[in-house]
C-alpha cells in the first residue's frame, strides 16, 4: 500500500526537462543544477551495483522515480547535516509548514518517534519543516512545490562575492531577504549593499576614503551610533542600487515568462509550477519596487 501511494510524476529539479531550467531565475537554477549533480551522482553509482539490470540502469524515467522517491522522502538526524538518512513510510507523509506542528526523532532502535510541539485541533494537518521558510525556491529546487506561505524570499543578489566581511555583513540566502506581503526590505540587505556596493564603489579621495573600514568595524563592534550615521548617510545611494536590481530582475522575469509562450504543458509538465514559482517571487519584487518608488527612489536620476 505504501509503494502504491508514491507519487508517480515528481516536479522537482531532478524531474524538469532541459527547456525548464531555461525558464528558472539565477538563484532557483543555481540551486536545481546542484539536485541534478547529486542525481548524476547516483546513476555512476548506480552502474557498479550488479543486481541491477541495465534495463532499469537505462530508463531514465525509472531512475528518476526511484531517485525522487527515496531523496525528496527520506529524513536525515535531527540537524538534517548527518550521514544516517532513513526512509519512514507513513512518517515521510507529513507536509511542509512554515508553522510547525512535529518532530520526528529516532532511537537507538531505529524507530521513528513523532511528537507534537504544540496542541494541535482535531482534523488540522500536521506538519513539519522540510527547510528554510524564507528560501522558497530550495524547497521549489530540491522537493518540487511552492510554499506560497513563506512569509519572505532571498533578494536574489547573485554578484556579491561571499567573502568573510560580506559574510558578517550579513550575507545569507535567510537573512538577506524581501518581504512577500510588505515589501519590506531586511537590514542585512540594506548593510551589505552599501558595504559591498556602494561604499566598495567610492572613487578614492580624502574624503571618502576610510568609510567602508569604518561602517565595518562599527558593525563588527556593535558601534549603532557610527553605522546608523554612515548609513543615514550613503541610505540613497544604498536604495538605488537596491532599485537597479530590483528593476533588473523584473525585468529578466518577463523574458523567462516570454519563454513559456506556446509550449506544450504535456512535455514540459513542470512548466505551470515554474511558472507559479516565478510569479510568486514577481509579486515580491513588485511590492519592493512600489515601495522604492513611493520613497522617490530613482527620481532624482530623471530630473
């Protein structure tokens, strides 16, 4: 009954056709590639393993299926980090949740132990977190779904080097972030654009050298005072060059959308959930840059 009840038509990144990934942003392609290498990795593995017959070693189809069904179902130990990953039929059929309702645990034995963290109501679903909340497209990359609960995204900034400074700077797909119902842009995308943008991007003079250095130990020291007045300072040349990405991207949003235009959905099966996904990550942006504009970001470059 088990095997019975596996999804037979998987929509991750392993599963998406070649046409596909030319539909998929920057980051969510990124992300995708490296579930493919990890499938690839598991066919050369798969070519040693003699009590498997060529047939099935063959059908790509047949491999996906057997790939997604353990990968996207399995649980690894409580960190997700370590080696000991375990397949629990029945136990791997709990959602996804941004909010949370179990966890499931192993003993010694090897038995799957689910507990509830919270009182639950009668006929709620009970779910568990496959992931990062605000990274919605490693859950589309790696599972094959969209989580249209995920309260924010990662802003999508794929040029900014993720050197050490950067790092505590801020630079994290969870922390650098846009806000999916507001707009809102978080304080570690505000700190590392004008740390690695704006302020790396100074021409040298006497009177703009020694700003980077500084807005960075003032952060590194907790010195607010410094690195609120540095900020305050370079804050519109920090917002236009939040704008020109947010621009940007849109814009590469539509020639990703143009793509689609009169493919068949029966060979590309994928494609509407691409296509969700990129929309969904759309309407953020598109709240980011009303917002930008209401601050007359950008207006002054026109007048």
């Amino acid at each position: 009954p088990w095997l019975d009840s596996l999804p037979r038509l998987y929509y991750n990144s392993v599963s998406m056709t070649d046409f596909c990934y030319e539909c998929l942003p920057p980051l969510v392609f990124s992300l995708s590639r490296l579930e493919r290498v990890k499938f690839d990795n598991f066919r050369e593995v798969l070519k040693k393993v003699d009590v498997v017959s060529d047939y099935s070693k063959n059908n790509m189809e047949v491999l996906k299926w057997a790939f997604n069904s353990v990968y996207t179902r399995a649980y690894a130990d409580k960190d997700g980090q370590g080696s000991d990953v375990t397949v629990t039929p029945v136990g791997d059929m709990f959602n996804h949740g941004t909010e949370t309702d179990i966890e499931v645990y192993f003993d010694e034995g090897k038995n799957a132990m689910v507990y509830t963290t919270r009182d639950v109501p009668a006929n709620s679903p009970l779910r568990i977190s496959y992931g990062c909340p605000t990274n919605p497209s490693f859950l589309f990359a790696r599972y094959g779904f969209l989580d249209e609960t995920s309260p924010a995204t990662f802003c999508k900034m794929m040029d900014i080097p993720k050197t050490p400074e950067n790092v505590n700077m801020g630079m994290d797909f969870s922390k650098m972030l846009f806000y999916h119902d507001t707009g809102d842009i978080s304080p570690e995308v505000m700190d590392v654009v004008l740390y690695a943008k704006v302020l790396a991007g100074l021409k040298s003079s006497p009177e703009t050298d020694g700003y980077k250095d500084a807005f960075y130990n003032a952060h590194m020291q907790g010195d607010q005072a410094t690195k609120g007045q540095i900020a305050e300072q370079f804050r519109y040349e920090t917002l236009s060059e939040i704008k020109k990405h947010v621009d940007t991207f849109l814009e590469s949003l539509e020639e990703l959308e143009k793509k689609s235009y009169g493919k068949s959905m029966e060979e590309h099966p994928r494609l509407p959930l691409i296509l969700r996904h990129n929309e969904f990550v759309k309407q953020t942006f598109l709240k980011v840059q009303s917002n930008l504009a209401a601050a007359g970001v950008g207006q002054m470059e026109y007048a």
